[in-house]
C-alpha cells in the first residue's frame, strides 16, 4: 500500500441552493475519479453558513504522488457540474446605501444656550 493523505476542499455554494443536489452533485465527480481512494470513505458535508455561501466540506484519500493533480482535477470537475446544473458558486458581495447628505446651509450641530 502507498502512504496516503487527505484532500480537504471547501466549495461555497449559493444560498439559494438545494444541499441534497449540490451533496449529489459534488459526490458523483468524486465516484468518477479512480485515484480516489473509495475503501477510505469520503466525506461531503455542509460544515459552514458563511457570509456569502454555504460551504460544504469535502475530504477524500489519495496516493501522495497524486495528491495536487487529483486535487486540482477535482476542483475544476466540481466547478463544471455545478455550471452544468446551474448551481451557483457566489462570490462576495456588498450591499452599499446611500443617503442624501444634508445641504451646506444647515449645520450639522445646533448650539443652545
């Protein structure tokens, strides 16, 4: 047997999205890679609410030498099948207000004496 060790990916994925069919979605890419280590277990877990997705937390067991290219592969696949069934990978947004500032002929501070 060759040393292993564990690929951790974390993929944020929109809030508006279904946890069952992103889970499905992510393990069925994970099935299709044969470096992947199946008698280990995996595991695809949603593990944060963040600010602007829901992480799931993905862990799988490879062969150290194949360790970043299964890595890599499996981030681009994951990326492609969420496009594919339109699951939305967000990026952080923020909301910006803005409100009328008050005109120069009226101070700020009124002084009472």
């Amino acid at each position: 047997m060759f040393p292993q060790k564990f690929i951790i990916a974390i993929i944020g994925i929109g809030y508006q999205s279904r946890i069952a069919e992103v889970k499905l979605v992510i393990t069925h890419i994970i099935e299709q890679d044969e470096r992947v280590d199946r008698s280990r277990g995996m595991t695809v877990h949603l593990g944060e609410l963040a600010a602007s997705s829901l992480n799931f937390y993905v862990r799988v067991w490879v062969r150290n030498g194949e360790y970043w290219n299964t890595y890599y592969d499996l981030l681009e696949n994951i990326k492609e099948a969420m496009d594919a069934n339109h699951i939305d990978l967000p990026y952080p947004q923020m909301d910006i207000r803005a409100q009328n500032a008050p005109s120069q002929s009226q101070p700020h501070l009124q002084i009472v004496d």
